[in-house]
C-alpha cells in the first residue's frame, strides 16, 4: 500500500505556499497605477472538471493585454510562470479554463503587475454502488466505489441521510489499492429505506470527496 499522505485540513486550512520562481505577488508589480485581480470558479472543483481562473487588468492601458497563467499543483514547485496566455477585453477582463487534478496555485501577471495567489482546490472523484437497491428489511448490502485521483489508505465514512437533512456516518472503511482509481468496499445490514453517500477523507494533495447519494429502498 503506498504511503499514506498526512491530512490536509478543510478549506480555511490549506496554506498558499511561496513558489520559487514565481512572478511578485503584490498585486502592483512594476506599475503601481495598474492592479491585476484574479479569482477561481468553482473553487472546490472535482478532480478533472473545469474550473474558471478570470480577472481583470485596472487602470490605463488595460485593454489588448497579453496575460500569463502561472502555477503549480501540489506540493505547488516547481512554479510555472507561463501555463498559458490570453489577451485582456475592452475592459481589461481575462479568462482562462483549467482541469486540474491536485490542489493547485495559480497567478496571473502583465508585464510587471501580477495577481495575488489563489490556490484551487481539488476534490476527488467519488463514485458509489450498492448491491442491491431494494433490498428486503435487513439483508446485507455492499457499499462500493472508487476514488480518482488514487488515495490509497484514506478512511472512506459511509453515511446516511437523518431526518434533518443532515448526514450520520454509519460505517468506515479505506480505500486500497487498484489498477487505477483506489477503491472500497463495505458490507451494511438495511433495515429501513435510507438515502446514502460517501466522503473520503481528505489529505495534502486533496480537500474531502463526495459521492452522489444513492436510494435503498428496503421492503418485507
């Protein structure tokens, strides 16, 4: 089983590392009358669905400007200043579109003005099957899935929806190693109809992953 990475800690928790090489991140580079923005939508994102890096240029000469992504994904060196390009709007707007799969530090920089840090991050993907999903009143039911990018050793809670709307673990397991993708699995004895999901934990590289909840719809 490959080494477990020590846990990252939630949203508010992730530090923006200092990158080497990377362009000044005051927000004022070289011209002190522009500034550059920069923010990440969504932000968490799902490991390999697209999340949008946008900003913009303020102050004179703002339109036509070529804008360089820089970034890194963890453990975020080395820094690469010149990820890709764009060209700012009429209004000194810019865009770009990524689909990163580990936690990732991005800036933006014009000449001398860069953005500040933002780092996006990356959640797994969680998939989850049952066995059976009308299974009779306490029959054994496998909870199964898999987690992408791998993760192998992580604790995997499957939970069950209360009648709050909130979610109660109800089991643990790990994920272990496969082809590619870690996987689980955990047996459950079901006694009533239940809405279910899974979290797996999260570590350095990624913040905790969900699954679609699933329906177990139990009967006599």
């Amino acid at each position: 089983m490959k080494k477990i990475i020590a846990a990252a800690g939630i949203l508010a928790a992730v530090a923006v590392p200092t990158a080497a090489g990377a362009a000044p991140g005051n927000g004022n580079g070289n011209n002190s009358t522009q500034t550059l923005t920069l923010k990440a939508t969504p932000n968490p994102v799902v490991a390999g669905r697209s999340v949008v890096l946008s900003g913009q240029l303020k102050g004179p000469n703002h339109a036509g400007r070529t804008v360089a992504l820089g970034g890194a994904p963890y453990p975020f060196t080395p820094f690469n200043n010149n990820l890709a390009t764009t060209v700012t709007d009429a209004a000194g707007n810019y865009a770009f579109t990524r689909r990163p799969q580990l936690n990732t530090l991005y800036r933006t920089h014009v000449g001398g003005v860069s953005s500040p840090n933002v780092t996006v991050l990356v959640r797994r993907r969680v998939s989850l099957r049952l066995s059976d999903y009308t299974p009779r009143r306490g029959q054994v039911v496998r909870f199964s899935g898999r987690a992408c990018p791998t993760g192998d050793g992580l604790i995997v809670s499957i939970q069950r929806k209360t009648s709050t709307g909130s979610y109660r673990t109800v089991r643990r397991t790990r994920l272990r190693e496969a082809a590619r993708c870690s996987v689980y699995s955990k047996r459950l004895r079901v006694y009533h109809d239940g809405r279910f999901r899974t979290v797996v934990a999260s570590d350095a590289s990624h913040v905790r992953g969900f699954s679609r909840s699933r329906v177990a719809d139990a009967h006599r």
